[in-house]
C-alpha cells in the first residue's frame, strides 16, 4: 500500500564540503550514474549537483521513445542493454517507469532509404535483436491510417519495424532513479549551479557551486546539452554542437496509434503516449544555441508532415510546444571518456537526441568506468580520441552539417 | 426552455432557430450560438465526464479554458463547444462516456479516491512485471478523451495561408486594443488588429453599465466603428493568436464565418512591435466541489444571459473577489434571474455606496469577508455553503447555479510565449510584466486597471509608445506625451484580492485545482510530500496544467496555492511555463493546403510524354525509369549497345570568375586545379574537413580567370555557400555564379553517340577533334550554341548537351529526331545507377559515407598530395589516416553463381562480426553475373579475397552468399569505349 502514503521520493540532504563523488547534471545520466555508484560499488559519499531541478534538461523534454535499432553493432549492443533495464530497474526501484513496449517503425520514402533500412534490419537480427523489414501493405497494419498512396511528396516505400522498442514516461526514470539513488545514500542539491571545477596537480580537487565548494576526488560531467560547456571550463573543446530540438503533444484521445513511428524524409517521429496523446518530434533548429526556444516554424512544419503521413491527423490540435537541447557530436554518436588530461575527470555528453534511452545503460558504464578507473569494454567505441584518429562511429550514413560548414 | 431577451448586447438571433442534435434528439439553438450556449440553453447541463473520477461536469468556462464541454461534432473528437459556433444539423455526442453523460458506468470511480493519490501510477501495477502489460492497456484505454479513426477524414475544408506584415501587431480587440490601434493608426502605422471573438470590444461587449451618460456596450461599439473606419488599421475578428515568437512573429489563425465554417487559414504576421491587450479571465475560486455541473465561472453566467439570452439558473448564489462580480450579479437580477446572496471574498475595497446602494434597492443579501466553501448536489448543483473567510459558522442555501471566481487573473499567455519576466504583484493579485521584450507593449484591463477611461487611455500610450518605439514616421511624438499625462491622471490599478482558496477545503471533499486532469487541492499536498514541491514538478507529477485547458485554470492558483501550503510568501510563487500555441490550433489549417515544393527540369513533359515514372530526387522530380520495367534492363541494353539520351538538368553547373578564382577551386577541390585548361574537362572532387567525400564533377577553364563546373544534383544548391565559407578569411576576389537552373543539359550515350551528335550539328566531333573529356561549344541545329562535354559517368562515349534551359526541349526533339534511326531511347536514373556501377563509378552517399575518405574509396589519386599552399580543404585529415588501419574500403564485388542474391544493404560479415556492407549490387546483362560495390574493412579489401554476405530482414530469415572481391571497375577497365 505504499502508493498511499506519500512519501518523498528523495530525501533532502545537507551539503557536505566533500564527497569522494560528484557528478554534475541532475537529469537520467547524472542520476542513473550516482545510482549505480551507490548501488553496484557501494560508494556512500556521492552528490548530484543540478543547477535547476532534476529533470530539467533534455530528461524531461524528449518524447520518450525508446529503441536499439542503431545502425552500428558497437550502439545496438548497448542501447539493447538499456531497453532490457527498465522492467529491471522499475522492480528494482520499486517505481513503475511505464514501459510501453509498443514498437517501433521507421519508414523508408525512398530506394535509398529502403537500402539503408534492410541494412539496418540485417545489422539487427545478426546480433539477435528483432527488428523486421516492412513493406507499405504491412506498414499499413502497424499503423493504421497511413496513406499509401502516391499523393505524399514522400510516398511510402516501406519500414523498418522494430519490435523491442517503446516508450517510457520519461519523468518517472528521474523520479524513480533518484528515489533509488537517494534511498542509497546519494545526496541531491537542486538549485545548485556549477560555476568552476578546481584542479590541482592535474587532478580534479572539486567545484565552486553556487551553493559553495565541493571537494571531491572524481568528478563526473553528465550535464545533457550543457555538457561542452561544462567542459569548456576546464579549457576542453569538445566536438559537441548544441542545437534545440523542439517536441509537442496534441489534445488526448483514446488509442488508436498503438506503435512509434517516425519518417526520416519528413523528419518527424511520433507516439501516442498512455494518457492519449500524440507526442511528436521534430528535426533540430540549425543554429547552435541554448535558448530551449520553440520555433513557429515547426509547429507548422510538423503538422505538414503528420497530415501527409495520415491524414486522419488533420482532425487533431496541437496543445502544447517545447523544446530542449541535444548536444550533438559529428558522428551522432557519444563520448564517454575517462581520458582527459585531469586525473579523476570523466564525461559523458555527446547523445545528441538518443540521451533518453541510452541513459540508465550510461550511467550504469559510467559509473563502473568511474568507479574502477578501467573503461569497460562496452565504452570502447565511444572514446573522445576517434575524432581526433578521424575514425567516425558510423553511427549515420549521411555527412553531418551542423550550423555551419564542417 | 425559454430564452432571455437581453436585448443590444445580444450576438444570437432568435428569429433564426438552428436544428442540431445531442445524443441523437433533437434540439433547437439560434444563429449566433455556440455550441455550448445552445446546449445550456437547450436544457443541457452535464456535458461530459472528467477523465480520472468520471464526475459531471458542465458549462463552467466559455473560451476553452477547461475541457468539460469538449465533444465529439460531426464525428470530430475533441471539439471545443465553447468556441465552436452552431450549425444548422449538427450531431454533438459528449466524450469519455457510453451513451448519456448523466449516468456513466465508470461514475463509481469518484468513490475511489482514496485509492488514486497524485501520481499513484507509478507506485502501482509494476509487481508481478508480468501482469503489468495487463494493466497499461486497461490505463490505456480509459486516459484519453475524443475517439479518432484513424482511417477517416477531417477538416477537408479550404485552407489558406496569410504571411501578415505589420508596424504593429495589436492582439486583443478589446477597449485597450481598439484605443491602441487608433492611436498607432493614426500615426500612421501599419496596424493589424487580432480579436479571437467575431466581434470587436471584449467584456465591454455585455456590459450594460451606464458609464458618463451611456451603457458600456455602445461606448464599446462607437470605439469599434472608429476603428473598422480606420484606414491603417486591419481588423482580424476570429482570429485567436496561437503565439508571439521571436522578432515578435505573431501566429495564429481565422476560423471559418458562419458562412463558410470550414474555411480557416494559418496566418504569421511579422510584427515590429506588439501591443498585448489580452485581458482577464476569471480566477477560479478552489473549494469543495467546485466542479460540480452548475459551478460556473462569473463570465460564463454573465455572458451566456447577456451574449446569448440564455438564462443560466434560476436561483443563482454568487461567491465573488470583484466588482465586475458585483456588476455581474446586479446585471443578472436586472435581467430577472433571481440572486439568492453575493458573497465577496474582500472585506472592503469595494466600489462606491452605488455598489450597495443597488444591492439595497434589489435586496440582494451580501456579505464581505465571504466565500462559498462547498457546493451541494452531485449531478447538479442544489444548494451551497457560505462561510467566513476568517472561520465560524457556515450557512447553508439552496441554489440551481453556483457562479464562482476569486477575482479576474490576467491572461498572461501571450506575455508569457513573448517572454516578458512576469512577477506576482501584491496589489492586483496577479501576475504582471516585471520586464518586456524589445517591441513588446501591454495595456488594458490585464495591468490591473478596471476603470473604462483608464483601460482607453492605457491603450493609447501604448499606441503612441509604439509608434515613438517604431520612430521616424510619427509626425507629432509631442503629442504622445498628452494620453500619458492623461493617463496619469486616471484612476489607475485596482487592488486585487488575495484569496488562495476557499474556506474549510478538503475534508474529505474534493476541491478541484484543475478541472481537465482531475487534479484536487489534495494532489497538490501529495506531490509536495512526495517532494515534488514547485509547480513545474507538480505539473509533472500529477497533470496540474497538462490538460486541453493548459494554464488557464490551473496556472495561477497552482503557484499560490504551493507556496501557501510551503509557507513561503506567495508574491514567491513562480507559475509554470506557459507554453504556444495558446489557441490549439487543428494540425489541417497549420498544414495549409500543403504545397508539393519541387523543380521540374526542362523536358518533364517530353519525359512524360515517354512514359517517365518520376521519382523525387532532392528538389527534383526526376524520371527514374520508362515504361514498367523498373529493373531497366532495355534501357540499360541500348546505352550498351546502341545510344540512349539522358535528361541531366539537374547537375550542378557554376561559373566562377575574377582574380581569385583558381585560389578558391584549388581551396576546394583535391586535385591541382591549375592543370584545368581551356577545352577540357577536369575531373576532381571536394571533401569536408574530416576527408570525407562531398561532391565530385569537371572543371574548365574558359578564359583567364573563367571555369565553367559541374557537380553533383544534390550539392548544386550548397556549392556557393561551401566555397564562401571555406574561404571566408581570404579576402578573395571572385564571382561565383549558380547556373544550375538557367542550363539544362541532356547526354547523348553509347556506341552511336556520335553519330547522332554528327546530325545535330556541323562541328566536327570526330574522335581527334573532339576526344575524351574534351569540352567545345557546338552549334547545334538551327543556331542553338550548346557546351558540349565528352565524358563517360556511364562507361560508354557520351556527350553531354549544356544549353539555357528553354533551348533544350528543342534539343531534345532533335536528339530524338535524328536518334530515330538508331532507335535512341531515354534512360532513366535507373538505368544510369546500374550503368555507372558496372563502370565502378561513385555516387556521393551511395557508396561513401561518413566513415569513408576520399582515399578510402579508392579516388586518392586525384588529391594533389604536393600541394601545401591552398590550404585544401580536409587535406589535413587525409594526411592523418592515409595508411590507418581498420578503415572500410570500396571494393568491386563478383556474386558466386548459385548463391542467393545479395541486395543494396546486405552486410559483409566475418564469422557473426560484420565487416561491410554492400552499397549496390546487381544482375549485370552486360557482365553475364551479379556484381557488388562494397565498403569492406582494409583487411578484406584485397582482389582475389572471397567474403561472406548475408542479409536477415526478418529474424530468422538469414540469407547468405559468397564474392570475391575484385576491383570495382567491372566494365571496360581500361577506358577503351570511353575513348573511342
């Protein structure tokens, strides 16, 4: 009967002048990592520090798909990972993370895009995650209402359907993680705003916050879309460009859109969320920026694709428009590194718009990464140094451009 | 049941009754209805049911600030009964309840509270993991409110779009926006007025109140004659704003006229200054019951008698905060509605001795110091319990309709999608703009003000604010000073009233803080508790603010309420983020009437005429085969083997001239761009900074300091930008021009090529005077002077035909004139991939990729390794992994007969590693076997190597197949045909 006797989920803690760990960022990645630091390595002195209120950043403002349908086997290995923990951590933390494992289905609006989907598909399978070619009939049956027809600027070629993916109530992880995290020991400072990080010796000391200096012997950078900047106090450039990606849910209605779907071509993918309505997301803005501002333009550029896609859309209302920041690497891939230049400093940051389902996997590498001081395996693939060995992940086929020219 | 007739301010026209129906029987309304106020007046009272208790709800808001009268019309979920206007035939059925909303079979759910805290969801349904899929679509099915089919059609009526441009961007046509409109109008500036209403003058519009000799109305209606006179000023009624967004762009859209309801159209207006004149609404006053069916706001009663003659109860209670309140119920009793008490949240404050003077004269009891603490009656309201706000005793009444508000609350939507800083103000009770946005001006009622002359007035200092801010064009600033001493002058903003909530809440009664996600007073205790204790987190947690409604009901009281149960100060409560589009608007008139943007090229007719089956490619539709073979084999037979002709319009084609010109190709392309010489083509390619392929094409040069390029289609549109930034610290002296558009070009291809060209034109085009890769200018039949280029993309002699694009259609008749002897036949980009694939060709992005080199893919060759002075761009990258280990290389593939056959996307795998992927393979008739380019890892990319392939595009479906890997150029390895 624990649901009726509201408790909070984590407890306040005092701010201690030193913790043997301190991440920064109090979204999915931060928590996650603090969680299995206390969970799986029983540190007891760890904080998160979030400048706002956890959950503020890109953990609260994604659309809460989730998937391992990555190009490369180095990312579907470990997003598969990450889909597989959340009925683990929704028993573990004793806290219903509304998993919906509804599926998923990219669809192909061209020869090239079919191409690139059956690579996928065979990529998939190979390492023993379902993941299934689809043709426009078959589409048809996963989502019912799409046109088929040859009336769309983009027609329909066919899909990629993806049975292990779904959504999560993406509010719920962050609750949850640091219900768990706090239960183990894990402080919590919301309204703490990092504003230096100290070194000594090459070794990271600690951080000035605006609550006061922090000591600590490592030091975690898990800071979502301010993660370069973060970063950048230290002096370390990272090939990380933030950009807004905006996201809106429309009036509720009972279901009928019973898989995620996105389009590639027309740069929306979209879900119908337990309460009923339809979430939906859009491409990123181009222009590097930290603003988290919604643009009219995609408002209007998402209900264009939506009504071409399934015209039943046209009888909906957009009812609300946000958008966060997705820090983006030139291979769309992460970096989580224990490697750079400040003994006792880490990062993960990079995740572009995948830092939702890839989170409490990420945080559950970094934190053994952190934690033993050996990069596990599994983060091989996701050192900062392949940009400088010019050795992209192979994460997307197509030469990425992010606000200007490189 | 019978309507008032309230006379002047009246919008519905009784001698004009509407047929509609509700639930299947049939009902009556008038024109000028809505939807909802024909219900109500039609006898209607429990609209629908709430999404989490199931309790009735009805008529409670009149704009959609809730979602109780939200309903299925014309089989179209979610309409909103509030706004919509009434039609004749209408079919209105209520949403999330079977049948009649008076008895719902889920209304037991009400009971079970206890059992539903704030957030309860997650605490639940999770152990056995097992059983949890059970439970998530039984949640499923009863969240949500409106049915949808999917495969059904909506909103099919015209859409339009209007791209607006404005001085000034007025929203809100109430006395302030009107006053502000005039005022920049007669500044001369471009005005355009936005009312969501189909009339102008806001509240005043049903206020009776006689004000310095006449009732408020008509003072409304001379100020909206003045302003529909007005020559600067534009006046948009129906026309909700959606959002102010950055630059002040102001969106929103028209709904269809009464006339032509289906007709709406998007509309952005880009604005240099916004004067936001949104008024109030009222703020709902949070006590036991307060969603009872017959809980209605102050505006909704006073509008639905004085708007729509509709009489909204017969014995009304009245638990107030203001004296429009006060005004209201006096109103209401004018009208013969009975008032059975007014109770007033403030214990002074009030207006005038004329005030009680009129409560007197009616003998309406009042009493200050008061508020309703609970309503009586379940499925409608029945009586009611007054208590003082400071304790003691309740009294109990009896009543059909219970209007409730805690005061008027501005609407700070539009402010807020504006990001003005907004701050709670202890005098007005509300929140108001501590700060404004460049541009960003407000007025009216939602500054506090409550007196009319000073609504006006605050207007036209904001119009003459405008107009300074635009400057310039004013011709007599001066006089922008006068409405502000005047202004001054006037009595200024009134004080609010602070109430939280009403007395004696909760006690085992539901008090709702949000009306469309069932969130109570009590949820909001649970979330603190739960350490969910900001408002933007209680939004989260329990739904406060998330539904249909959004802020509008929830917003202010939310923040209050929070920092009240906190104990911190409440001028501390912060509320959360409002967030566009503020009118929902349906996603068919955002979409417009849906333009299919693209470029044709030239001959898309003559295409066409031969049976073309377009695809698009980039901006372009282009012919992908003719005929139904999609696989081409005749089409690519006959370039073999005979001549067939290409429509190439869409490669890219530049002229780059002036001083600089070879500095900036030998900027960007690999090769050394100084060997490009007059009359002949010089292949070469760019790459990015990280080495990685971005375009190819020819180079040549045309005069001193004059090359004429191609490259690809898909790069024609970023090429100019691409060689401004990469040599934007050069200072560099050239003129780049886009000629991609202007030419069209068309290539002659196979063994007959030349002697189709040989009937087109008198040059000489002999294999010595025009050999390979060769560029001339031919004149071609009657005059035409067309660039031709001897190339090979396709591993036959070919020429290429460039010519301003309306010559080319004529070429084309001609090329097919004189081809009609050798049967010449066009071929599609079909054909031309398996062409140019036997040749070994590259296509960008089919067989490169971001984890590919120039080198990678075997075209090092062209990079001019030597050259240190150009700064080549992605030089530096190649140098850095030329001999790196572990990198994907293109390599030629040959299919082992008897195998199944790969396809594009097939993985190249190494036991269960995978170690490349095929990026095109085909059955080749010209080969006599299947060929594949690949991109494998170094390791596997040498000739002779036999590779494993194999694709599952369904688990289980595995198909494997062997190659061996051989150079790419399958066909004609040495060039011959291409020379010949």
């Amino acid at each position: 009967m624990s649901w009726l006797r509201p408790r909070r989920l984590w407890r306040p803690a005092p701010l201690e002048r030193h913790y043997e760990f301190v991440i920064i960022g109090g979204g999915i990645h931060g928590l996650a990592t603090a969680y299995y630091l206390a969970r799986t390595h029983g540190i007891e002195s760890v904080a998160v520090l979030e400048s706002h209120y956890i959950g503020f950043g890109g953990s609260g403002r994604n659309t809460a798909i989730v998937r391992a349908n990555q190009r490369t086997v180095e990312n579907v290995r470990l997003y598969e990972e990450g889909l597989k923990l959340w009925p683990v951590l929704t028993d573990e933390l004793d806290f219903n993370l509304m998993f919906f494992n509804c599926g998923t289905l990219n669809l192909g609006h061209s020869e090239a895009a079919m191409n690139g989907i059956r690579m996928l598909a065979s990529t998939h399978n190979l390492v023993g995650v379902k993941s299934e070619v689809l043709d426009p009939q078959q589409c048809a049956e996963v989502i019912p209402g799409l046109d088929l027809s040859d009336r769309p600027a983009f027609p329909i070629h066919g899909g990629l359907y993806h049975p292990p993916g779904g959504i999560v109530r993406h509010d719920a992880v962050v609750w949850g993680l640091a219900k768990g995290a706090s239960a183990r020991g894990v402080h919590i400072h919301q309204g703490c705003e990092v504003q230096g990080i100290d070194t000594s010796d090459g070794r990271v000391t600690g951080v000035r916050t605006s609550l006061g200096s922090i000591g600590c012997d490592r030091l975690g950078i898990m800071a979502g879309g301010y993660g370069s900047a973060v970063a950048a106090m230290l002096g370390i450039e990272l090939p990380i460009h933030p950009l807004t990606i905006q996201a809106m849910v429309t009036h509720p209605f009972k279901p009928f859109l019973h898989t995620a779907f996105s389009s590639g071509a027309y740069h929306v993918y979209a879900n119908q969320t337990l309460k009923g309505e339809i979430a939906t997301g859009a491409h990123m803005d181009p222009q590097v920026n930290y603003t988290n501002d919604a643009t009219a333009y995609y408002l209007k550029h998402q209900a264009e694709a939506l009504v071409e896609l399934m015209p039943a859309l046209r009888g909906v209302r957009f009812m609300r428009i946000w958008s966060g920041l997705a820090d983006m690497t030139p291979d769309m891939a992460p970096i989580m590194e224990g490697e750079l230049g400040y003994e006792g400093l880490y990062l993960d940051a990079g995740w572009g718009y995948f830092g939702f389902k890839s989170g409490p996997v990420a945080g559950k590498y970094m934190a053994q990464y952190m934690a033993s001081g050996e990069r596990p395996e599994i983060l091989a693939p996701f050192r900062l140094g392949r940009f400088l060995e010019n050795r992209y992940s192979g994460e997307t086929a197509a030469v990425m451009k992010y606000g200007h020219w490189d | 049941m019978s309507r008032l007739r309230p006379g002047e301010t009246c919008r519905v026209d009784f001698s004009r009754p509407l047929e509609f129906s509700f639930l299947g029987r049939e009902m009556t309304g008038y024109a000028g209805d809505t939807v909802a106020s024909a219900l109500y007046g039609a006898g209607v009272r429990i609209f629908g049911r709430s999404l989490k208790y199931h309790r009735p709800r009805g008529l409670y808001s009149m704009e959609g600030e809730s979602a109780n009268t939200f309903m299925s019309i014309d089989g179209v979920p979610n309409e909103c009964a509030e706004t919509t206007e009434l039609r004749a035939g209408m079919a209105i059925e209520p949403q999330n309840v079977r049948g009649d909303p008076g008895r719902d079979r889920f209304g037991f759910l009400d009971a079970f509270d206890r059992l539903m805290p704030a957030g309860f969801y997650y605490h639940l349904f999770h152990r056995p993991y097992a059983l949890w899929p059970l439970f998530q679509s039984g949640l499923r099915r009863m969240a949500g409110t409106g049915v949808l089919d999917p495969g059904a059609e909506y909103r099919n009526g015209v859409r339009t779009e209007r791209y607006l441009n404005a001085d000034v961007a007025v929203i809100g046509g109430g006395p302030a926006g009107m006053a502000a409109a005039l005022a920049a109008g007669e500044s001369g500036l471009r005005v355009c007025l936005f009312e969501r209403r189909g009339r102008l003058g806001g509240q005043m519009t049903w206020r009776v109140r006689d004000f310095e000799g006449e009732p408020l109305y008509r003072r409304a209606g001379a100020l909206a004659a003045r302003v529909r006179a007005a020559e600067n000023v534009n006046v948009f009624t129906r026309s909700p704003v959606t959002g102010v967004w950055g630059e002040n762009l102001v969106t929103g859209f028209a709904v269809g006229t009464e006339d032509d309801p289906f007709r709406e159209c998007h509309w952005e207006c880009r604005a240099t200054t916004v004067v936001v004149a949104a008024g109030c609404m009222d703020r709902p006053l949070v006590f036991n019951h307060n969603d009872r069916p017959g809980v209605m706001q102050v505006g909704t009663a006073w509008r639905l008698a004085r708007t729509y003659g509709v009489r909204p109860g017969k014995s009304v209670a009245f638990s107030v905060a203001d004296d429009l309140g006060l005004e209201a119920a006096i109103d209401l009793d004018d009208m013969g509605v009975r008032i059975r008490f007014i109770a007033d949240a403030r214990e002074s404050g009030q207006q005038g001795p004329e005030v009680f003077d009129a409560l007197c004269d009616r003998a309406i009891p009042f009493f200050p110091g008061c508020a309703v603490s609970r309503a009586v009656g379940r499925k409608r309201v029945r009586g009611c319990v007054l208590r003082s706000l400071k304790g003691g005793r309740s009294r109990r009444f009896r009543c059909d309709l219970l209007v409730a508000n805690a005061g008027m609350q501005p609407r700070i939507g539009i402010l807020a999608t504006a990001k003005a800083r907004l701050a709670y103000c202890t005098h007005t009770h509300g929140y108001q703009p501590t700060e404004l946005p460049p541009g960003v001006f407000v007025a009216g009622s939602m500054t506090g003000l409550r007196d009319p002359r000073s609504i006006e007035a605050s207007g036209r200092v904001a119009g003459y604010g405008v107009a300074e801010w635009c400057g310039g064009r004013l011709k007599s600033v001066a006089g922008a000073r006068a409405p502000a001493r005047e202004a001054e002058a006037l009595p200024g903003p009134g004080a609010g009233c602070g109430i939280i909530h009403a007395p004696a809440i909760g006690r085992g009664a539901k008090a709702f803080v949000d009306l469309d996600e069932d969130g109570t007073y009590k949820n909001v205790k649970e979330s603190i508790a739960r350490g969910l204790d900001v408002p933007e987190l209680a939004k989260r947690f329990a739904g406060f603010g998330l539904g249909p409604g959004q802020y509008r009901v929830a917003g202010q009281n939310l923040a209050m309420i929070m920092a009240d149960l906190r104990g911190d100060p409440v001028e501390t409560a912060h509320p959360t983020t409002v967030r566009p589009p503020l009118g929902a608007p349906s996603l068919a008139t955002l979409a417009g009437p849906g333009h299919d943007v693209h470029k044709r090229t030239p001959l898309h007719s003559e295409l066409a005429g031969r049976g073309a089956v377009f695809r698009r490619a980039g901006a372009w539709q282009r012919a992908r085969h003719f005929g139904d073979d999609p696989s081409c084999r005749d089409e690519i037979r006959n370039v073999r083997t005979n001549v067939g002709v290409l429509d190439s319009s869409p490669l890219g084609k530049f002229r780059i001239h002036g001083p600089d010109a070879l500095n900036a190709l030998q900027r960007v392309y690999m090769s050394d761009m100084s060997k490009a010489r007059p009359g002949r083509c010089k292949y070469s390619a760019m790459c990015n900074d990280m080495g990685q392929l971005m375009d190819d094409g020819v180079v040549v040069a045309e005069g001193p300091g004059d090359y004429y390029f191609t490259t690809s289609s898909a790069r024609a549109g970023d090429t100019v930008e691409w060689f401004r930034f990469h040599t934007r610290h050069d200072d560099w002296d050239y003129n780049l021009v886009n000629l991609t558009d202007v030419l069209g070009s068309l290539n002659i291809a196979g063994p007959n090529a030349r002697r189709v060209l040989e009937r087109l034109t008198r040059d000489n085009v002999s294999n010595q005077a025009f050999p390979y890769l060769a560029c001339r200018r031919i004149t071609v039949g009657d005059g035409v002077e067309a660039r031709c280029l001897r190339l090979g993309f396709v591993g036959e002699l070919s020429f290429e035909l460039h010519a301003p694009a309306s010559y080319v259609p004529y070429l084309w008749d001609l090329v097919m004139e004189a081809g009609a002897d050798f049967g010449i036949r066009p071929f599609g980009l079909e054909a031309q991939n398996c062409l140019r694939a036997e040749k070994g060709h590259v296509i960008i992005g089919m067989e490169s990729e971001q984890r590919v080199t120039l080198t990678d893919i075997g075209m090092g060759w062209m990079w001019d390794r030597e050259d240190t002075v150009s700064k080549k761009v992605g030089a530096p990258a190649l140098r850095a992994c030329d001999r790196q280990p572990g990198r994907l290389n293109l390599v030629g593939l040959r299919v082992e007969e008897g195998a199944k056959a790969p396809r594009d996307g097939t993985l190249v795998v190494d036991g269960d590693k995978i170690v490349g992927y095929v990026c095109t393979t085909r059955s080749s008739d010209t080969l006599g076997w299947q060929y594949g380019l690949a991109l494998v890892h170094r390791e596997h990319a040498f000739p002779g190597r036999r590779i494993h392939l194999c694709h599952e595009e369904a688990p289980g479906q595995r198909v494997t197949s062997t190659a061996f890997v051989m150079s790419p150029h399958f066909y004609d390895p040495r060039g011959e045909r291409l020379r010949s």
